[in-house]
C-alpha cells in the first residue's frame, strides 16, 4: 500500500495534434492526433519499420516531430521537453546500460536521476525477477533475459510520471513474462504507461488506446 501511495498522481498527460515525421524526406508515419490522460496505458501496435519506436521516442521527448505538436502536462503544469526526459523512462531493445556496472551499481547509478516509487521498489523487483544472486555480476556479463529484466526492473520501479516500453518482451522467457505482466498491472494508472508492439499479446494489458501504424 505504502508505495502505491507514493507514487499515485504521477501520470504525465500528452496531446499529439496532428504529429508526424519523415526520415530522409519520408514520413514514417501518417499525422496522428489524440489525447492521452495521466495514468492511461497507450498501445502503439506496427510492424517492424511502421514507425512504433519514433513515435515512442516523440511521446518520451527524446526525438521533435517533423509536424505537428506535442504538449505534455502534469496536473495544471505545462512541461517543456526537456523536463519529460527527466520524469520519464523508456525501454526498448536497442537501450544500453554500462556494460561495467553490476546490477548493485547500476540501481545506484540510476537512483541519482529518478527517485524510486517506494525505497524498497527497486530491490523487490530484481527479487521477484529472480536476479538477486546476480548482483555483482556485470550487466554485459547477463544474458540477453536478464538484462532485459534490469532494464525493465529499472524502469517500473522509478518515479516516472512515463514511461515508454518498445517491444518489452522481446527476450523474455515465460517466468520473465510472468513477472513483466504482474509488474506492469501493479503500477498500470499510477503512471502513463505506453507500449510499443508488433501485435505480441503478452506485451500489454488492457489499453485505453491504440494506435495503428502501417508500414
């Protein structure tokens, strides 16, 4: 209870108006326009090359669109991009962590940034995922599981008001996907959860929204 209070009211609501982008003179995708409430989950389903981790890049304020706006909020405050990449997380197969730091470091390292949900959230979440007598190990010392595990460990365990997981089963065995769905419920309207899919089942819940992208 203790942390589902703490970190209650974190939602960080987004208003796409007609946002696209192009790549090499191409749009990548088709204008897109829709309201996201603080606290939704949001499905972003396409195929490989429909564009799925841009726009995922676009909602965290990692990447401008090429048209169109976004405008991310926090209650009655407005927030400019650069304070959304400070309060939010985003995973995805191509992210990359020290490969030098152990799991231990890399809690420690990451904790800087972001304050975690609960003191405990972080350390609860490598123990469920079954990573605990991996602790000193390396992260490129990890398999690819497991290092999919810390990244998502890391990412649902922070005091993000969003966060943006690209393929987040991708390297998963079925206990990882276990624990990824039993995570991802505990914390679903207590963030603004957005997830990027090709249309594999086990990487969403129930989505408030979806976005189609076709290649």
């Amino acid at each position: 209870m203790a942390a589902a209070a703490d970190r209650a009211d974190l939602g960080i609501a987004v208003d796409l108006q007609g946002v696209s982008h192009t790549f090499k003179s191409r749009p990548v995708f088709e204008p897109i326009s829709v309201q996201l409430q603080a606290g939704s989950e949001c499905l972003i389903r396409g195929t490989n090359g429909s564009g799925k981790s841009t726009l995922g890049r676009i909602l965290s304020g990692e990447l401008t669109p090429a048209t169109g706006s976004v405008t991310w909020s926090y209650g009655a405050q407005q927030l400019e991009a650069e304070a959304v990449c400070t309060r939010s997380q985003r995973v995805s197969p191509a992210t990359a962590l020290h490969p030098q730091l152990t799991i231990e470091e890399l809690i420690a390292f990451q904790g800087q940034f972001l304050p975690w949900s609960a003191p405990s959230a972080v350390q609860g979440l490598i123990q469920r995922a079954g990573l605990e007598r991996h602790m000193h190990k390396a992260y490129r010392d990890l398999s690819s599981g497991m290092q999919q595990r810390v990244k998502l460990a890391l990412a649902l365990a922070s005091q993000a008001g969003l966060i943006v997981l690209d393929e987040p089963c991708a390297n998963l065995d079925a206990s990882g996907v276990a624990w990824y769905l039993e995570t991802v419920q505990a914390i679903r309207g207590k963030t603004t959860l957005i997830v990027c899919s090709n249309d594999r089942p086990v990487d969403f819940i129930n989505p408030d929204y979806t976005l189609n992208l076709n290649v």
